[in-house]
C-alpha cells in the first residue's frame, strides 16, 4: 500500500471517529436537556447516536469523561454571558442592570438545560462539571461589587441575584418581565451595597 493512500485511509478513520465522537456527545447533550443527566443511560446515549454501547464506552470509558464531554459541548454552543464588557461601563447602577439582563435573557434561552442539570445537582459528576460556572459566578461578583461599599451582604446578594434559581423563581415561577426581575434584583443589591461615596 501506498504512503498516499495510508495517509488517506488514516486520515478518513480519524474523521469517522471524531464523527461518531461528536454524535454521541450531541446525544447525551439531548439527553441531559430532556430527562436530566440522572436519567441518561449509557444504552439511550448509544441509541440516539446510532452506535453500539461499547463504542461509547471506547470514546468515553467513564460517565464523568462523557459527562465533560458534554459540558465543554454545550457551553461552546451556549456561552455564559461574557463579563469583560461590564468591566467597562463605570456607573455601579448600570452595570449591574446591563449584566443582569444579559444573564436573564441567557437563563431564558436555557432554561430546559440548567432546569434539569441543577435538579440532578446531587450527582458527583455534575458537581464536578459545574466548578467552570462556580469560577464563572466569582468573576462576575467581583465585576460586579467594584464602586459599591464593601458590606458582608453585597456578595451574598450579588450571588443570589445573578443565579438561575432566582430567575427560576422570579421570572419563570413568579410571572415577573426580565424588566421586573433586574428592576428587582438592583433594589436588593443597592441596599445590600450602595455605591461608594
């Protein structure tokens, strides 16, 4: 055989296999954002996938490798609100609004995924998988004290305002706008940590 078509035949395998890898991924990543992590088996994976259990467990031999997989998979296609741009905007008031807005309309557009991944919490891989948004959420606390008094409430209600459960319970459960909720959330916020002086 050929160099050439050695290349050819190595290169076609690599493209099948990263081509099964992906469809499996975006399985499980339906999967997750249907029935829930809790309730995702590997054979419902393979199924949707079009591959067999054990070509699963040859791309992903652990659930917890399948399951980062599938993080990093959904978060590329649905990023976090990016922070860098609040950074810039000096007023306190309005930095908080504009981020607040941005991370509802985020939640809005999510709401399937995070529902059943924060209901199936109590699993160690997604405890695992979840240390990326707990790193996101102290960036943007910290974005979002700079210019306001430094009380010991600021962050616990920087936290508490800009996390889904509270869109959850506001928006979704509650009827409030996205309008209502940021209006809402920056009152609790100003009297947890008014601007500084």
């Amino acid at each position: 055989m050929s160099n050439e078509k050695r290349t050819y035949r190595l290169k076609k395998r690599a493209e099948d296999m990263a081509d099964t890898r992906r469809r499996i991924t975006e399985a499980a990543v339906e999967l997750h954002g249907t029935v829930g992590p809790a309730h995702t088996t590997i054979s419902a994976v393979a199924e949707r996938a079009g591959v067999q259990r054990h070509t699963v467990y040859r791309h992903f031999p652990t659930e917890a490798d399948l399951f980062a997989a599938c993080s990093s998979h959904y978060v590329e296609a649905n990023p976090y609100p990016d922070p860098a741009p609040w950074r810039a905007v000096e007023d306190p008031h309005e930095r908080l609004a504009m981020a607040l807005d941005e991370l509802f309309a985020y939640f809005e557009l999510t709401e399937q995924m995070w529902t059943r991944v924060y209901r199936d919490m109590d699993m160690p891989v997604v405890q695992s998988a979840m240390q990326s948004m707990a790193t996101y959420y102290d960036d943007v606390v910290t974005v979002l004290a700079r210019g306001r008094r430094r009380r010991r409430t600021l962050a616990a209600a920087l936290r508490h305002g800009t996390s889904f459960a509270t869109w959850r319970s506001l928006v979704h459960e509650g009827g409030l706008s996205r309008a209502q909720g940021v209006e809402l959330i920056s009152a609790l916020v100003e009297a947890a940590g008014p601007p500084a002086g």
